[in-house]
C-alpha cells in the first residue's frame, strides 16, 4: 500500500505540474500574471491541511477513549504534517495575494486572520507535545488537540459567518469570479493528498522506531 501511495504522488505530482504550467490559464480576477498558477497549489494544500488537522483530532479524541499509543502517534504525526501544510498555505497566498491584492498580507480578511490563528494554535499544540513525557503529558496534549480542532472550521466558514474583504465564498456561489481550472485543481489536490499519505506513514514509522529505542534504553 505505501508502494501505490507514493508512486501515486509521484504520477498526481508530475501530472499536476503539467497541467499547472501547460494548460492552466494565468488569468484570474482579471489579473494576468504567472503567480497565479500558485493557485491550485495555495487551494490544494489547505485544504489537505484541514484534513491534517481533522486527523489529528480523531486521533487525540481516540487517544482520550482507548488510550493506545498507536493514536498518540497518528494524531501528533499528522498534527506535525498539518502544521507544515498550514505553514505553505499561508507562504504561497501570501505570495498570490501580492499579485491580485498588491499585498503579502491584509489584517482586514477575515480568512487570512482565522487562518494564522489556526497557525498558532497548532505551533502551541507541538509545543506541548513537545513537553510531554507519557502518561499524563499525553492526555493534556489530546485535550488540546480536539479543543484546537474547533478553530479549523471557523476558519474555512469564515466567509460565510463574516463579510470577506478578498477572500471570496468559493463552493456554491455561483458568482465566483477566480478562473480556476477543475481537472488541473483536482489533480493538484490528489497530488497533495497522496504525498500527504505517504510522509503520515513514514512519521508512524519513526515514531514508533522512537517509542522502540527509548524502551530499550530504559531496560538498559
């Protein structure tokens, strides 16, 4: 399975950049330039990053129901992850904004602050696994991580809970003005998800060869 995985997000990735700079329009918001194309990407990797994120929910709250280490694992790997892909997100919109918006950042867009908060929260969320030790250490940073989780879905329905200053309501709003192409935003996404899939497993792997060699030490 880790073999489909990663080959899969080989191809979805290779495919990805084709489609990105062979046939995707750099036009949108009536805005021509080539930093548009960061687009799909910015838009992929967020949306990945909630499904980090989501994960590390799942695993926090199934930690806090059963207590296996296997759920420690999923859902401080995954929060690792969704913190990096949250990381890029806000690099390559920042990036995008300065062509459509003339601005790296704006503090008036309600997604763009949601959004660093969410940041933050998951930066607070690795610090206190970070201080954690086992037994008890883990359960206050499950606690945190299914609190933290709440921040998420305020982000991403921020446009509709408030009014956006740039960012736009983008699925079912029919007067959507970006012109992003689906079949090159739907690979761009499949990429994102696989390599996301992969590097997940690969973090279990090191944490439990981790958990292995900190067992061996201490029958030493």
């Amino acid at each position: 399975m880790s073999r489909v995985v990663k080959w899969g997000a080989l191809v979805s990735g290779v495919a990805s950049f084709a489609l990105v700079f062979g046939s995707a329009s750099d036009v949108m918001y009536g805005v021509s330039h080539g930093g548009n194309l960061l687009a799909y990407w910015h838009i992929a990797l967020a949306w990945v990053a909630a499904s980090a994120l989501g994960t590390t929910f799942v695993g926090s709250a199934l930690y806090l129901r059963y207590r296996g280490a296997f759920w420690s694992r999923l859902a401080h790997s995954a929060g690792e992850l969704g913190f990096l892909l949250v990381t890029l997100t806000l690099l390559f919109g920042s990036f995008w904004g300065k062509v459509i918006w003339n601005s790296y950042w704006e503090w008036t867009d309600v997604r763009l602050v949601t959004f660093l908060v969410v940041w933050f929260i998951y930066a607070g969320y690795l610090v206190v696994h970070a201080g954690t030790d086992g037994g008890s250490g883990d359960r206050y940073a499950a606690v945190y991580g299914v609190l933290g989780f709440i921040t998420v879905p305020i982000s991403y329905v921020s446009t509709r809970l408030w009014t956006p200053t740039f960012h736009e309501t983008t699925l079912g709003n029919p007067d959507v003005s970006a012109n992003i192409d689906p079949t090159t935003l739907l690979v761009s996404l499949l990429a994102a998800s696989l390599l996301y899939l992969y590097l997940l497993g690969l973090r279990i792997q090191l944490h439990e060869l981790e958990d292995d060699l900190a067992a061996r030490q201490q029958r030493r």
